[in-house]
C-alpha cells in the first residue's frame, strides 16, 4: 500500500516542541511543577511519549482505554472507555493538576466524555486536555492545547493512529485516499 504523507515525521517533531513549550509557559505561570497526564489509549500513545520528554514539568503517566471509532471513519457516538490499571483506577491523580492527552479531536466526544468522567469522579486542582491534530471546520472546541489543523473530511493514520489496526508504526501522518 502506497502511503501519502501528509504531516511528516519533522514537520511533527517541531510541532510538539512548539506544543511542549505553550504547555510548559501554562504550567509555570500557575506555578505547577507536577502534571498528571492521563493518556487515551491506543492512539495517544506514539504522541504522549514524545510529548512528555519535551515537557519541562515532570509527569506521571495515567494510561486510560477510550475508543470512539471502531472500525468507522467517522466516530461511531459513544466512547468506550476502560481504566487500565483497574486496582488504582482514577485515585492516583486525586488532588493533582491533569492534563487528557488524545491523538485527534474530531466531534471531540472522545476527550469530552473522559473529561467529564474524570471530573464527576475525582477531586482534581485542575483538568486541561490537549491533542496532537485537530480537524479544523470543528464548530465548537473544547480543546485547550493542539499540535496541528488538519482537514475535517481527511482520515488520517500512522505516528499512533491506525487504519483499521496497522500502520500505528509509522513515523509520519497519512491520509488514506478512500
């Protein structure tokens, strides 16, 4: 399968050191120097890992399932969503500053509902979310930090997302030409 490139592996470096230092001037203008990063599985996680080593502020990781796709192009409305260490569940980032880390924000059900969840369920100082790409025409974003605009109508795979399950290893963003 012949890949198009559209965000290339550079292109996605600089834009996460350019994200990693908006997070970073937030952060340290409140004063915080410790940040519970919550990460939505399964897409989140090529962006989390290179997030969080560009980030000045130390982090712990929380590891959350959330899935609206499925095996659609387009979310499918509800979220599943599945803690993955079920023994602490949400307690560890009691009392903690959080930030939600998704891969993209479409409908932005996804981040919405782990939100919601989270902030219904724990005591948190604070809850901010961010994403790697945005689909830009979104009409309402509840979205505080994003890396990249990307088209609304593109599907986009690879650095993390999937295409049907694959192509998460690749270390650039394609769009996949129905």
């Amino acid at each position: 399968m012949k890949h198009n490139i559209l965000i290339t592996e550079v292109e996605i470096r600089s834009s996460i050191i350019d994200l990693a230092l908006k997070i970073d001037k937030h952060y340290d203008d409140l004063n915080i120097n410790r940040l519970s990063v919550i990460v939505l599985m399964d897409g989140a996680f090529v962006f989390a890992s290179d997030l969080v080593r560009k980030l000045n502020i130390s982090t712990d990781l929380i590891f959350i399932g959330a899935k609206s796709y499925g095996d659609a192009f387009t979310p499918k409305g509800d979220v599943e969503i599945t803690i993955c260490d079920k023994k602490k569940g949400l307690s560890i980032i009691e009392n903690t500053h959080v930030l939600i880390v998704d891969d993209i924000y479409d409908t932005g059900n996804t981040i919405t509902e782990v939100k919601n969840v989270i902030s219904s369920s724990i005591n948190t100082l604070s809850i901010k979310t961010c994403c790697f790409l945005c689909k830009n025409n979104t009409s309402v974003r509840n979205l505080d930090f994003y890396a990249q605009d990307i088209d609304k109508s593109q599907f986009v795979y690879g650095y993390g997302l999937d295409l049907f399950g694959r192509y998460r290893d690749l270390p650039d963003v394609c769009v996949y030409d129905k």
